[in-house]
C-alpha cells in the first residue's frame, strides 16, 4: 500500500501548527532572556508608623517603647446612669385583625417593629398612638404590652 496523499488543506494546517510552536518557543527564550534574578531584598515590604507600606526600613531612632500593661482589649462599658425607658410610644402603621399582626413605627428611632395580636393588652387599629415594650424576635424586636393611649 502505498502512502495516503495529503490534501492541500492538510499541509497548511500542519505548517500553522508548526509555526505557532516556533513562536511560542522564541516567546520562551525571550522571557527566560529578559527575567531577572529575583532576590528576598526585593520582595520586603515594611510598615511605618502611620500603617503605610514602604519599601524602607523603619528608622529605629523614630521607635517607641510601649509597656504590656498599657494595651486594653475590651468592649466599653455601657453607662449604667442612661438606662433607656422601657416602654416606648410609637404609632400603628398597619395592623390586620384577620392575620394577627401588624407594625408600630417607634416614635424615637422611626423603626418598624412586629406585633402580634398575642401581645396585645386591648384592641388596636391602624393609626392609633399606642405604648409597648420591645423584645428580640426571631427577625428583629418584636414590640409586646401594647396598648393603646387615650
């Protein structure tokens, strides 16, 4: 059997094959050609006083001496002299009888907050300027004690 013969097709895609791996050799070698010698000193980054990256190093002179006694890692504490008043007064914004839940908009922090009928000690409708007590809920504070001022 003699050899198949190559179509004109098949001699340009192998001569496009040839000449992409040549460019991407002499693309190698120039890149070997170019690379410099990276050495540690050039990879240091410092810190200086202000929290600034630099290349330099801190000057020693400028180095202050901080004693372990004078670093506190704490929350404040909450001054116990401004308790907020737990009962609140705000204003009914929508309340639905048929579900059994509604929100009263916080007259102080203008936040909507959850009330459900079980926490209701009278009977509400929207628009009405009502007193409650908030409590953390499943999604958010939850308004309870509510009822209405007359």
């Amino acid at each position: 059997m003699g050899r198949s013969r190559e179509t004109y097709n098949k001699k340009e895609v192998r001569k496009r094959k040839e000449k992409k791996r040549k460019e991407k050799e002499l693309r190698r070698l120039e890149r070997k050609e170019n690379e410099q010698k990276s050495s540690l000193d050039n990879m240091i980054a410092y810190v200086d006083e202000d929290g600034m990256i630099t290349s330099t190093p801190p000057d020693p002179k400028k180095k202050k001496d901080i004693k372990l006694e004078d670093i506190e890692l704490s929350v404040p504490n909450k001054n116990s002299d401004e308790d907020p008043d737990p009962v609140r007064q705000g204003t009914v914004t929508f309340y639905s009888e048929s579900k059994g839940y509604g929100f009263i908009k916080d007259s102080e922090t203008q936040e909507n907050i959850f009330v459900h009928k079980s926490s209701l000690l009278e009977e509400i409708q929207q628009g009405n300027t009502v007193t409650f007590e908030i409590i953390p809920g499943k999604k958010g504070f939850t308004a309870v004690q509510v009822k209405p001022i007359r």
